[in-house]
C-alpha cells in the first residue's frame, strides 16, 4: 500500500513538472507570435507612410514641371500663368481670347460604381478629345478633379462655342470598357465658354463667367455648351 502511495505521489509531481516546460513554451510561442504580428502592422504602416510620401513628391515634382501626372497636360499652375499671359498680349495687340472649361458629367459616380482606375481611364481619354479638338496655338490643361480647360487664341465666344461643341459631340461618341464586367460605359460633358473682349478683361473675370456658365450647364442637366452671359 505504502508502495502504491509513493508511486502516485511521484506520477503527480512528474506531470506536474513536465507540464510546465510544455505550458511555458507555449506562451512563450504566443508572445512571439503577437509580436511578429505586431511588428508586421508597423511595417505596414511605415509602407503606407513612405507610399504616401513617394506620392506628394511626384505629385510637386509634377507642379514644377508643369504638368499633370495622369493626363499628361499642362496643370492648373502652368494653365493660369499661360492664361495671364496670353490675356495681357491678346489686349495689348487687340485679339480675342476665349477659356473653355470641360466638366466630365457624373464622374464621381463613376469613380464609386467601377473604381477609380475606370475613373482615371475615362479622365485620360476625354482629355485625348480635348487635346486633339483644339490647335497647336491652344493650351489644354487640366484644372483639378473632373474638370479640363482650355485657351483658345484668337478665338471669340462663337468661334470657342463651335470647339466646345465639336468636344462635347466626341465626348458623346466615347465608351469606356468596364475591365471587371465587360460593360461599356457611356460619357457625356458639359461645356462653357466665356471670352475676352466680351465677358471680361482679366483671367479672374474669364474663369469665373466660365464657372458660371458651367452652372448652368449642369443645371440644364449635363452634356450641353452653354457661352457666359
């Protein structure tokens, strides 16, 4: 009997010491498994960081040269410095100046059903339209979000009118291919001119009868030319 009892004395002090080597390496496993994932959220994190930087930077370096990442145009700084110039020599020698502002009609609802790089397909080609719709004297150039502009030189508010339609018309005509479902996807934009010597003697005054005459573009319900008044 006396036997039987030492036996189950040293089976439990036995068990009890091999499971706790067992029991602490298994925390110990857990512990490094919560830091290894742990410290893979931090890197991700610094990769998203350092990406977003990359990002800015190209994006300045953009600015300075000039030029639209995406579309390729002139940005909106070097389109106002243009405009500002182009305004004072079209006074000076007595010629008129038109600006057409292009609005791409629900983008934005684009951008949310098929995603953004439909979105960005759809900016890049509209802004093809542009550029071949308009001379090699012209600027195109793209103002910001949905938005495209022009200066038409030598150009008045008729004359700008029948560019905007020829736009507007080849806008109509453009479908983009859904890559996901196959869908095509129809366009349409909205147009607005305004002109020098008629709607106003300064780049401010331009742009801003252009803006508009874009309001009511889109409040007349989208894919139309509308001239400031």
């Amino acid at each position: 009997m006396k036997a039987r009892i030492t036996q189950m004395l040293q089976n439990i002090h036995g068990g009890q010491h091999n499971s706790r080597p067992a029991d602490w390496q298994s925390h110990k496993n857990q512990n490094a498994s919560v830091d290894y994932e742990k410290l893979l959220r931090e890197k991700d994190r610094e990769i998203d960081r350092l990406r977003h930087e990359l990002s800015n930077t190209q994006a300045r370096l953009q600015e300075m040269m000039g030029s639209d990442l995406l579309t390729q145009l002139p940005n909106r700084h070097a389109f106002k410095e243009h405009l500002t110039h182009s305004l004072k020599r079209a006074v000076r020698l007595g010629y008129s100046l038109s600006l057409m502002l292009i609005d791409i009609d629900c983008l934005r609802d684009i951008n949310l059903r098929y995603g953004h790089e439909v979105g960005d397909t759809v900016l890049v080609e509209v802004s093809k339209i542009l550029r071949n719709s308009v001379r090699e004297i012209d600027m195109p150039a793209r103002w910001g979000g949905e938005e495209l502009v022009a200066v038409l030189h030598e150009t008045d508010a008729e004359g700008a009118a029948t560019v905007a339609e020829r736009v507007r018309r080849r806008v109509a005509m453009l479908e983009i291919k859904d890559p996901r479902s196959g869908k095509l996807i129809s366009l349409t934009a909205s147009l607005a001119v305004a002109s020098y010597p008629k709607h106003s003697c300064d780049p401010h005054g331009l742009l801003e009868a252009a803006c508009e005459g874009m309001i009511e573009a889109k409040e007349k319900g989208g894919n139309v030319v509308v001239v400031a008044f």
